[in-house]
C-alpha cells in the first residue's frame, strides 16, 4: 500500500494528546506532513507548553507511524507555539502578554499563593516565558515565596521593570513598600493600584502572566473582571465544606462576568504522617472533584498537605525549584500543563490583525 497524507493522517488519529485528551489529527497539531519515497517526517506542534513530555510525544507518534506498512525513515519534530487567546468582550490584550491567567480562591487559607507560584514556575519549567502579578495588595507574599528582596528599577520614572527570580518576571506592591507597613487603603485606591502595577510594568513578552489573586469577590476582582484582560480563571480550594461554599460563589463570580474557568486545584487533600506514614483526608475528601462535576468544569489536580511545600515556599525556594523532579512538583506540571493546554482550545485572538480605523470630519 503506498504512503499517502490522507493514511498518515488516519493512522495519527489514534494519537491521543495526554493533557488534551484530544488525537492530533482533531486538534490541528500535525503540521507540514511530509512524504518522500516512503520516508516521511512531519511537525507535532502543540499549543502549550509541555517541554516534560516532548520526547514521549516523539515516541507516541514515531510508534503510530512505524505500525504502517512499508515505512521507511521517519522523522517527528515536537515543539510549541503559544499564542494569544480572547478575553473578556470589549477589553483589548495587554502589551507583549500573550495570555492571564487568574489564580482565586473564595476564601483565604487554602493555599492560593503557594499554588499560583508554582503554577508560574511549572509553566516556566514547561517551557513558556512566565510573569507572575501579586495582586494581593494587603497581604502581598509573592516577595517572601520567590525570595526576592529590593526596589525594581525605572528607567523613565513612569514604567518600571519586573522583578526577576527563578526564571520568571514579577511584580508586587511588595517591592514597593516595607514589609511591616500596612496598606491602609480604601477599595478605589486598592484597584488603582492594581492596574498601576499590571499597566506600568514592563513586562517582557510573557505566553502567560499569573495574577495571585486576594480571597473574596470585592473590589479587586470587580476590576480584573471589567478592566484587565484574562484568558481564563483557575479556582482553588480545599475538600472542606466550608472552603468549597466559598470557592463556588468565586467561581460563580467568573461565570457571570465571561471570564472561561480553566479548572479547580484541590489543595490540602490529603495528609501523611511523616513519622508513620498514615494517609488522613483531615479536611474530608473528594470535595473538589464533586464541585468540578457540579459545574461542569476540570479537576486540574490535588495536592497533599505536606510540610515541605510550606517549608519551601517560605524559605524563597518553592516546590518546583527547590525540587523539581518530586510528586508534587510533577504534579504543579500537570496542572499547568492542562491549564495552558485548555487555555490551547479556546478561541484565538485576532485584534492585532486588524488595523484601528479612525473616523474624521474632513
């Protein structure tokens, strides 16, 4: 049987991408088939980063094409390309970012900034180019988690630059003020301030740019709702039932003002003695997974109560980092790398391409 395009692509439908859950074919990743003779070589191009799982990529695919009959040489190039998604309606993408992630929570506690810079350095390990925004302006703790001490630089005296740690860009009302200074503002001056930090930074062609969000649905969500640009929205919590009543209103919150959720993360599921090895659900279990179900929506993950992640993050060394081949690093990936991969699927943007048309008396 000769080699055609059209059996290639056949074959290749049995592919399935592991973060989509989608064959290749379906989801357009196959590029630039090429057939020579009976050799044949051809690009896989995601639309997410997943620089962990490349080269198992190459194998799944090269795999497919060697069961077919006749098959010379094959060559598979896997890569990434990672490009802007639309946002909310009405409200134009942000310069050189290509994609905002909000990171949220109904209530505080449950682990929302511990998640969102792992989920910034997971991205950034997965190969995306990574900004991080703590938008927490009266408890800003990115500062501590990423161990960055300092006032970021101005080179106009109008913008100012990120703040850089592990690999990734950064921005918090943190450098700006002393540690022990309580920010004594009333809801105006608070989203003031957020959109200064987001607007007057200049950050440096991000894929993604994670925004810690404070607890709630008050002023600062309002605003990142009706003002800022965001691709879509991740939802933390823990099983407990009182954490996941606050978690569903958050994100009831998105639903209403067309801000896609990409998912729920469920921290503190479960926790193992150190000293025996007991496995204990103290905060109950399987509350995340019923409230992704109840609203339709991905349970990107579940993360233990473990010591070292608090232990790690407070040292200015989170888990990625500090050890990036551990389970729950490996874990922090996989939800990035689904997260990044639904963000994938959703509708592009294309404002860029159409020029501003300007209507004039003349």
């Amino acid at each position: 049987m000769a080699i055609s395009e059209l059996l290639i692509q056949s074959t290749l439908t049995l592919c399935i991408d592991p973060n989509t859950g989608k064959d290749f074919i379906s989801a357009k990743s196959i590029k630039n088939i090429q057939i020579n003779g009976n050799d044949v070589s051809l690009d896989v191009v995601l639309g997410y980063p997943a620089q962990t799982q490349l080269e198992s990529i190459r194998e799944q695919v090269t795999d497919a094409l060697k069961s077919m009959d006749g098959v010379g040489k094959i060559t598979v190039n896997v890569g990434c390309r990672i490009v802007a998604h639309s946002v909310q309606r009405g409200v134009n993408l942000l310069p050189n970012v290509k994609n905002v992630i909000a990171v949220a929570s109904g209530k505080g506690g449950v682990g929302k900034s511990t998640t969102s810079v792992n989920l910034a350095l997971a991205l950034a390990a997965e190969g995306a180019t990574v900004g991080l925004l703590d938008a927490d302006i009266y408890g800003p703790s990115q500062p501590q988690m990423l161990g960055i001490s300092g006032r970021p630089d101005s080179a106009d005296g109008k913008s100012i630059e990120p703040m850089r740690a592990h690999g990734i860009q950064a921005m918090s009302i943190g450098f700006l003020v002393d540690t022990d200074t309580p920010m004594v503002w009333r809801g105006p001056m608070v989203t003031g301030a957020l959109e200064q930090l987001l607007r007057d930074t200049r950050w440096q062609d991000l894929d993604y740019l994670v925004i810690d969000l404070p607890p709630g649905t008050g002023d600062i969500q309002l605003t990142l709702a009706q003002k800022i640009p965001v691709t879509g929205a991740i939802i933390v919590t823990t099983p407990q039932d009182i954490a996941l009543l606050d978690a569903r209103k958050g994100l009831k919150m998105f639903e209403k003002v067309g801000i896609p959720i990409l998912g729920i993360v469920e921290n503190m599921s479960t926790h193992i003695c150190s000293n025996c090895g007991h496995e204990e659900h103290i905060f109950g279990a399987g509350g995340g997974a019923v409230m992704a179900k109840d609203y339709q929506v991905d349970l990107l993950g579940s993360l233990p109560l473990d010591i070292n992640i608090r232990m790690q993050a407070d040292g200015g060394q989170p888990t990625v980092v500090a050890a990036p081949e551990s389970a729950v690093s490996n874990t922090y990936k996989e939800i990035a790398r689904k997260a990044a991969s639904k963000i994938a699927i959703a509708s592009l943007d294309h404002s860029a391409k159409f020029p501003n048309i300007v209507i004039q008396k003349t």
